[in-house]
C-alpha cells in the first residue's frame, strides 16, 4: 500500500490481520477488463459456482493519493486560497492543494474517462468524490495548480456547459445534493437533473465565489420519501404529488398482493374492497381520499395504483435547515412554498423564488449567520415579508407533533400580515 | 458514426445551455457513438417533460443469486417506444470509505459498465454507492461476476438490509477529524456483509461516520446510528496565531468569506460573542477559554483554524435514529452515547450495535425505523435494552407532564394492596 | 437458545410454504412465527440460508425486501411482463 504514515499503517495492518480477501486489489486492476471472463464462470444451473461473495469495498488507503498517505493524521491547517482551491499543510511541511470541480452526478463512462485522463496527467492517477457530488483533484505545487485550473477551464460541452467548473468552497452555495427524478425513478412528482441543472446555472456566480454570509446548502427530493435528505438543507426543493392513487379495478388482483398494497399506506387509508365487473366478483381496494398524504408507498408495492399526475404534481420550497452544530444546532427544514408547478424544461417558477430567498438572505444576515439562524433571528414573519412569499395554511403544521411549532407567546413582530409598524 | 436513432428532445436541448455541467450533452455524446440506451434515455425523458410524468416503473424479483439487495428492478413504461431501456435496472456498488480512486480501478469499471449496461452512472447515490444505471436482467450475474473477479468490489446494500456505511474525508486529509473515519467505515462495512447483503432488519439501517461536530457527510440528520468526532479535553491554543488574526495577518474562517468586504476582522464580535456556551474571553491579546463549559460546535475553530485545535483526547458521540420524513416525520439523531473511544477491534462499540439491533429486530414492526421505535417505545426502554445510564446529556430539556410510568418494584411495598384493609382507614 | 439450524430451516420452510398459499410474500418478521423460541438473528441466517439452497427466494420493492416460495404468488417483474401483453 505504498509509503503510509505510522497511524495509517496502524490500521491497515489491523485489517489485514482480520484477513480480509480484497485489502489490495492493484494486482487485479493491473489486468485488462476481460469481457468474456463472467460468461466463463458463471452457471446459471450451478447459481454457487465459482460464485465471490461478501468480500466488500476494497480498502481505501490504496487509492489515496502519495502525499495523503504519507501525512494520514498529521495534517496541522488548510486555506481556501481562491474559490474552489483549498491549501493543506501538514506537520511534515507537505502541502496539497485540492481543486472541487462540480458534476451533475448523473455522468457516463466518458466523462469519467475523462477524469481519468485529467487526473493521470495532473495528480499522478488519484482523484476523489465528495458527498455532495463535487470531484476533487490533489495536486502538490503551485505550477502543476495553475496548469490544471487551466486546463479545467478550457473544457466544455458543445453546448458551452462547463464540464468541470471550479468553486463550491467556503461561504457559497455549493453542488446541489439531488435524486433521480423522472430520469430513473418510479414515484417522483418532479424531475431532479432538469431542475438542478436550471437552478445552478441561474446561481453559478455563487457557486464560484464566496460572498454569501455563510455557506448555503441546496438539496432536491423528487417525492416525499426523501432520498436526498434534504429535510436539514438552508434551501430545499422538494417534488410532491397532490392527487391520491387511482385503483385500477380491473388489473390489480393480477399485478400486486393486495395484502401489501394494504399495509404499505403509512396512514392505513387503504382497505380492501369487492367489486362486480361483467358480473364478476374482483378483490380491490378502495383509497380513503382524505386521508391520503401523497407519498407514494402504495405505488411502490402495487403498479396498479399510480399517483403521478403532470397537473397535481409540483414544487414545495423549504428552508433554514442545517447539519452543522457550528454555533446553533442542526434543525429541519422548514415549508415556507407549498407548490409550484412543474415548468419543464427550466422551471422558471422554481429558479425565480431560491434566487428571491437567497438574495434576500445574502443582503439581510450577518457574517456565519446561516439561512435558518437568520430566519430565527429576524423571526419566520419577517422572513416572509421580506422575501415577499404569501404565508399560507399550508406551512401550518397538522401532523404528529404540530403544536410543537405553534406560537405560544406574545412575542412577534409587526408585518404586512399584521397592522404594519410604521 | 455508430447506428443509432436519435429522438427529438427539443425541451432537453435547453438544458445544454447555462455554465452549469449539462448532464443531456454528455448523455447525448455518449449516445451517439454507438450508446442507444442514452438516446432512449434522452428520449423517454423529453417525454416526461411533455406529459410532466415519470414513465418508469419498478420491479421485484431482480437480483443476483443469494443476494437480497444491492440491485434496483426498473422498467420503462413505453418500451415500445424506446426498447433499448424496457429493462433498465441499477446496480449499487461499494464505494471505497470516503471516495478516493486511483484512475486504473476507474477504467476498468468504465470498460466494465460499457460491456455490460448503458454507459450511465450516478457518481454517487445519496447514501454513497457507485451507482451503475441501466442493465438487463440477463446482465446482472454476469456484472457481478465481474465486479467481485475482476475489480475486487462487491454491492452495497438495498431494501431491509444494513445499507452501505458511508463517512467523510476525516483524518486523510482534515486537521480536524477526531476519529478514522475510512477506517471505521470499512470495518463496519466488512464485519456486516451479511446485513448489508441480505434482509436482516425491519428496514432500512445506515451508518455514518463523521470526523467532528461540522459533520459533513450529515450523519445526525440521515442515519440510524451516528458516529460523530468529539474531544473530551482542551482546545489546542496556538496565541501567536491569535495575534496573528486580531491583526489581519490571518484570513479569518481559512478564507471562506474573502470575496466579500465584511470589514475589518473582529474577534469579539466573530467569535466570542457567537460562542453558543459563551465559554471564551480576551484578555489584553490572550485568548481564554473555559474548556469545562465548552459543547465543542467547531464556530471558534473554523474561524480561526490556525490558531485553534481539538483537543487530543479524541473518539466519538453516537447518537441513534435519524430519518426522512416517511412515515412519523423527519428525525434527527438522538445524543446516547457523550463519548465512546474508537479504535481497533472496535469491540465496545459492536458490542453496543448488537443490543440495538436485537431489539430492534424483535420489537420493530415492519418498515419501522430504529427512531420511529424509539418514539412507540420510548428512550428509557432503549436505555434499558442497551444498558445504558440515563444522563441530562440525553434530553434537551427534562419532561414537562408529570405522566411517568412507575413501576411496582420502584414503590414500597409494591402494588399489591388490600381494598378492605384501605376502607378500616377510610369510610366509603 | 441455540436451536438445532437444519430443524430451524425445515420449520421455517414448512411454514413459509403453508402461508404461500394466500400470502405470497412475507417478511422477515413474519418468519419469526416458525419458531417462536429462536432469536431473530437465528431465523435471519437460517432463512438466508434456504435462500442460498434456492428454497427460498427475495423479493425487493427497492425499499423493502421480503422473502418468497419458488412457484408461489407473482413476482412483481412477471406481473410487468404478463401486464404488457
């Protein structure tokens, strides 16, 4: 594994002792992809033959970069010395500097190849993700950087689209966190690439620059279940459906467990029901319309209960989440637009109202002050005016645990929803 | 140019303008040369922009043999349409802890996916996997074969099962990570390969391992058990760097505010006065800070990293049953545990995730999370099945009703009592 | 209590098969019920275990998974097929 720092090596020999089967798989990787290998070996009447199982990721430590390695647990500070260029130096006076690219995540082999190719010309074979979908390239001098950020730059698609834009550091708003959307999902109420794709490019300045009053964290779920996590995000977009499931009588008892389809509703709005069709008695169910939230587990168990619907489905915007436990602790997402309408191919509804929160955030709040302490602060009425968003019912909570969010003071401040302070 | 037919997408064609990376370039590019499951793809999706709907929809019984996760049925509802993706199933792969990659494993991978499914990835899943997009069901035993054969890699995890342990840079590359975040990660993801590959669970279960309370892979908000970096001993003071800031000769918060005129750095208003425990004061250029007071949030820190440290007593808080909204609301984690050391074999902590799950898997109904039966059954009972002390650290405030479910042993002489010996004292 | 693991298996195989027959797909909780003395875990290796033999199948909703009898009830992927017809 190379020239590993004591602590690194510490825990690789560990592992090692553990005997796991794929600590280091370079030898392997040394070898071409053989396309004809898998049909050699695999029985489809002997399902167990020549069969490898659990044998997990291979180990991290042989894909870090040298200088990673060789400092593991000795790093003493970092700088972000330009937006999306950050400096590390270690103990041993070893400097890396990591250069964060965004990606759409949704890439193919070409772009990857790509990455390849950037990766082995500057940063000797090594590159890395992040956990929001950002890439980032190690390299170790000033010369090799300048080169690289170059070279990034000349890189585009040729719709003029950058491939590898740099920024996404410190008090910006960094990649969006997002889902699949009707690119490869079965229950969104929205599509994911399309919109993040919009919403970036409307924000792109911010992406590549640092002037927001803290760092500002866009995420998208293309339905309720939330994949993306974006409930603890400063600005989420959230994909919801408003039409409850149709039934189809005539298919159902052949296509789903009717059993399943029962117990998949979280709020147990789905009984069983009989019905005559051409005379004939058919095992159904029936939806309890008030009842139903929207969330689409139904569909997931049974086919034959869609629920999208391109006139229901839309937008919900909620805001002043956060993970950190820099300076106030990690809170929810909170639902401040209750919908808005799908607008393929660049939902100009949606991009409109982040950049209206974001800009008024950016003028209005104090350094570190994140999007939620901020709404905190000025409390959520005055964040409604200023933003200038119609408060309606809809961000009044009805479900478990609702009288948690209930006002139960006389402390507020007088707004447009009020007898203005003048 | 390959033999392929390219749909018309004139909606998607807007998405290849703006600076933002476009992913219908790219997809298109691919298509092109010889890929018609991205052209179908292109295409099935300007067909979603028109209608405003999905056109997929999911299967079941897809998989590879002895493995009940790892791989997502998807099927297109217009295949006769765009056959080339009427199967177009998803493989979870394994990431490597914390998402390094040396340009040879990604090669192969690439020459892999290129034999064997559509050209597509998603780089990375939300929970942190490889995730290869669009195959045929024939194709899933034979990319698994060459997943585990030719690349040492296996598949992450779906359904009820463990899902893939994820975790942030951490000691690699960050000063500021308490704890071997890869290190825990791959031994977790290696111990339980039999969770994370085949259902053991009510539903899902996920680990995350983040080096310190900024928490940057989101454990406390996304996960069932998180693993967050903490300190039990002093912040490391470097003064001279202090001075260093007050005076300007320092960019505060390592730079991250430098495209915008704030004014002149102030370390009263920026960092003392921010303080959440207001545990810190200046004296004359001397920075103090009371320790014993201090809920290490990291503010101080990262606003001035050169001079500010975690301590070196390091390990971590666990905290348990964070999820997404479905089904009883959005939860975040549960502090349970202050601090827990963390180093090989990882033996305390095992030992710990035994008793949850056996809890959890006899009382848990089904598709119930380990935070929504926390909630049905309530903490104490989690405390008492883990045997763990209750202390102040677990609740933000104590209760407010006076409803506490005594126990008979708890009284004296228990609850055993005589109705006519009670009406000798009191006529009725 | 450990429990003998081929009796374990037999148990929960016959009691899968019987509830086959109107329920096609269950839950590893419901597996519990073949053997109410055996720990979870215990009943998790050993219907993993028939799994492995190809007595026992998986069925994935992507969320969820359960566990089925060869033969019995529709998997959702024949049900697509049949539906397209």
């Amino acid at each position: 594994m190379g020239n590993a720092s004591q602590e690194l090596q510490r825990l690789i020999d560990f592992e090692m002792e553990q005997g796991r089967e794929n600590m280091d798989v370079s030898e392997l990787l040394q070898k071409p992809y053989d396309p004809e290998l898998a049909e050699k070996l695999y029985d489809p009447k002997q399902p167990m033959k020549n069969r490898i199982t659990d044998i997990g990721p291979p180990h991290y430590a042989q894909f870090f970069p040298e200088v990673i390695k060789k400092n593991y647990g000795k790093w003493l500070k970092h700088e972000i010395i330009e937006p999306g260029v950050i400096k590390y130096t270690a103990e041993s006076g070893d400097v890396v500097f990591a250069i964060r690219c965004a990606t759409p995540r949704l890439i193919t082999t070409d772009t990857i190849r790509e990455i390849c190719e950037i990766a082995d010309k500057y940063c000797e074979g090594h590159v890395r993700w992040t956990t929001r979908n950002n890439l980032e390239f190690h390299v170790t001098d000033e010369e090799t950087l300048r080169a690289l950020l170059d070279d990034l730059k000349g890189r585009k698609y040729p719709g003029g689209s950058y491939k590898f834009p740099v920024g996404g550091t410190g008090a910006c708003v960094t990649n969006i966190v997002h889902t699949q959307g009707w690119v490869h999902c079965h229950t969104p109420a929205i599509d994911a690439s399309g919109i993040v794709k919009a919403v970036m490019d409307d924000l792109f300045e911010y992406f590549q620059s640092m002037k927001l009053p803290a760092q500002v964290r866009i995420a998208l779920a293309c339905c309720l279940n939330m994949c993306g996590a974006v409930h603890c995000s400063d600005i989420a977009i959230l994909g919801i459906h408003r039409k409850p499931p149709l039934v189809e009588d005539e298919r159902i008892n052949g296509v789903c467990e009717i059993p399943l389809a029962i117990a998949a509703c979280p709020l147990g709005a789905i009984k069983p029901a009989t019905v005559e069709i051409n005379g004939k008695k058919i095992k159904t169910v029936r939806v309890n319309e008030e009842r139903c939230m929207f969330c689409g587990n139904c569909y997931t168990m049974c086919p034959a209960m869609p629920l999208a619907d391109g006139e229901g489905d839309g937008v919900a915007i909620l805001v002043g989440g956060k993970i950190s436990n820099r300076i106030s602790a990690p809170k929810f997402s909170k639902l401040v637009i209750p919908y808005i309408p799908n607008e393929p191919p660049r939902w100009p509804g949606v991009v409109k109202a982040i950049r209206k929160i974001l800009e008024t955030y950016a003028h209005d709040a104090r350094k570190y002050e994140r999007l939620g302490d901020w709404a905190e602060r000025i409390g959520w009425e005055k964040f409604f005016e200023k933003c200038e968003i119609p408060f309606t019912e809809k961000s009044i909570d009805d479900y478990r645990l609702a009288y948690d969010t209930y006002h139960t003071s006389t402390h507020f401040k007088w707004t447009i929803h009020t007898k203005k302070f003048e | 140019m390959a033999d392929v037919k390219k749909h018309d997408t004139p909606m998607l064609e807007e998405l290849k303008k703006g600076p933002f990376p476009s992913f219908v370039d790219d997809i298109e590019a691919k298509g092109l040369k010889g890929k018609q499951e991205c052209l179908d793809l292109l295409g099935q999706l300007e067909l979603s922009y028109k209608h405003k709907e999905t056109h997929w929809k999911h299967g079941g019984i897809v998989g590879v043999f002895g493995y009940g996760g790892g791989v997502i049925g998807r099927y297109s509802d217009v295949p006769d349409m765009f056959p080339s993706i009427a199967h177009f199933h998803t493989l979870r792969v394994n990431q490597p802890a914390s998402k390094f990659y040396t340009t040879a494993f990604l090669r192969k991978l690439c020459d892999l996916w290129d034999n064997r499914g559509s050209g597509m990835t998603n780089f990375h899943g939300s929970t942190g996997d490889m995730v290869l997009l669009g195959t045929k069901t024939d194709q899933l035993e034979p990319t698994f074969y060459d997943l585990t054969h030719q690349m040492g890699a296996d598949l992450g995890g779906s359904g009820s099962n463990l899902r893939t342990p994820s975790c942030c840079v951490g000691k690699a590359r960050c000063e500021w990570s308490c704890l071997d975040t890869q290190a825990i990660c791959y031994h977790l993801t290696q111990e339980y390969q039999d969770e994370l590959h085949r259902p053991a669970f009510p539903y899902k279960f996920k680990f995350k391992i983040s080096g310190c309370p900024n928490d940057c892979v989101a454990a406390i908000a996304r996960c069932d058990c998180s693993i967050i970096g903490t300190w039990r001993d002093r912040i490391r003071i470097d003064q001279k760097a202090v001075r260093a800031y007050i005076h300007g000769e320092l960019k505060p918060n390592a730079g991250a505010h430098a495209d915008r005129n704030w004014g002149k750095f102030d370390i009263q208003k920026e960092v003392i006065d921010l303080c959440p425990a207001q545990c810190m004061w200046l004296e004359g250029e001397t920075l103090h800070i009371d320790d014993s007071e201090c809920v290490r949030c990291m503010h101080c820190i990262n606003v001035m990293p050169e001079a500010l440290r975690p301590g070196v007593d390091t390990g971590a808080t666990i905290l348990v049953g964070a999820k997404a909204p479905i089904l009883e609301g959005a939860q975040l984690s549960t502090l349970v545990i202050p601090f827990m050391k963390m180093e090989p074999p990882y033996d305390e902590f095992k030992d710990f995730v035994d008793k949850v799950w056996e809890w959890w898997m006899e009382e848990g109904k089904n598709r119930e999370r380990l935070g929504e039966l926390i909630q049905r059954k309530s903490l104490q009972e989690f405390l008492r099945v883990t045997e763990l002390k209750p202390i102040p650290q677990m609740v933000k405030e104590p209760r407010s009703n006076p409803y506490v479910f005594w126990s008979a042993d708890e009284v004296p002489g228990g609850w055993d009592r005589d109705i006519k010996e009670f009406r000798k004292r009191h006529a009725a | 209590m450990a429990v003998n693991k081929e009796e374990l298996k037999q148990k929960i195989l016959e009691y899968a098969t019987k509830k086959a027959k109107h329920k096609s797909k269950m839950y590893i909780k419901d597996l519990y019920k073949a053997d109410p003395s055996a720990k979870p875990r215990e009943i998790k290796n050993a219907a993993n275990e028939l799994v492995r033999e190809g007595k026992l199948e998986f069925f994935s909703s992507g969320s969820t998974v359960m566990y089925g009898v060869p033969g019995y009830g529709k998997g959702v992927e024949e049900a697509f097929e049949e539906g397209e017809e």
